[in-house]
C-alpha cells in the first residue's frame, strides 16, 4: 500500500525528502481518484527506494490540501526538493505518471 502522508507526518516524510516525491490527493468519495488508485499502488512499489509515492486523504488532512491549494482531485503532485516540479491534474494512464516522475529522477 502506498505511503499514507497526513498532516502530522507530512515534514518528516515529504518535506526532508532527498528523493523524488510523488503525491497522490484523493477522497474516498472521488470515482476519478478511484480509477488512478491501482496505478498510485503499483507505482508505490515500482519505484521503492528511488522515489517516495504517497497518498494524501483530502478529507481528512485539510492542511496539506490547503498548503498546496488542491481544489480538484485527483491532483497528482510531483516533489524535488521540497518543490513543486509537475502536477497532473484529473484522472490519466499510469504511463504520464511514470513519465513525470521518471522525469524528476
């Protein structure tokens, strides 16, 4: 399963991170967030040790959705070094998530 980011760990996992962040922001009520979720999963092990692919619960984290102004989900954000590198926006193939995070590699 992939890494469950919340409010309270996000700096210790997401900001410090000296790898690639993929970060996936769903709700369990998105049939959009449904739909990318096996590739979010598949990607989680895909990429171990290379990247940090995580899961962020909008309903029940509000300040990462905030911090980062999500307003549509899911949003798929992509990290380096703390920074917002690419986001995809809505739902897509798996392979424009590979792409953008094999980008940052």
């Amino acid at each position: 399963m992939a890494l469950e980011i919340t409010d309270g760990n996000f700096e210790e996992l997401v900001s410090g991170s000296e790898i690639p962040v993929m970060l996936d922001f769903w709700a369990a009520w998105c049939g959009p967030c449904r739909m990318i979720a096996p590739f979010v999963e598949e990607m989680h092990k895909e990429f171990e040790g290379r990247a940090l692919v995580g899961k962020v619960d909008v309903d029940a984290n509000p300040g990462i959705a905030t911090q980062y102004y999500i307003r549509n989900i899911p949003t798929v954000l992509f990290l380096k070094n703390g920074k917002i590198a690419d986001k995809q926006v809505g739902a897509c193939p798996k392979s424009t998530l590979v792409n953008k995070l094999n980008a940052l590699m």
